[in-house]
C-alpha cells in the first residue's frame, strides 16, 4: 500500500519499499515494474523475493564514549 501511494508522485524510490521478508506487495504490472527497477539497482532476488540476506540495511553500531569524554557526563 505504502509503494503504491508512493509511486504516484511524490518523487521518492518507491521502488525500494517490501513487505516483510522482501516481499513485493504489489500486484500485476506494479509489481513487474517494481521488480525490474530493483533488478536495475543490482537487487538480486531470490525465487519472488529480495535477497535480504545480501540487501538488507545493517545500521552500524553507536560509537562508545571515551571515558572521561565530558560530552557524555
């Protein structure tokens, strides 16, 4: 729902929006598009869905603070 209202204008990847898994969550020719542009962005799939495991964002972990840092005091 969120890539189709998305893919109406407003400019943003809407392309990169999945369902849990990687699913695409659209249907008919919005999900043939949606996965073409993905395949374009070099998104490998497996079988119906994205390869999570190679796609996935992974946030790098806070940065711990030097003791005695006055910042975090």
């Amino acid at each position: 729902m969120v890539a189709g209202i998305l893919r109406r204008g407003f400019g943003l990847p809407w392309q990169r929006v999945l369902g849990a898994g990687g699913a695409i969550k659209l249907t008919g020719d919005n999900a043939i598009e949606q996965r073409l542009r993905l395949e374009a962005e070099g998104v490998r799939f497996r079988g119906r869905k994205v390869d999570m495991k190679a796609h996935e964002f992974k946030p790098k972990p806070p940065k711990k603070a030097k003791a005695g840092n006055p910042r975090w005091q």
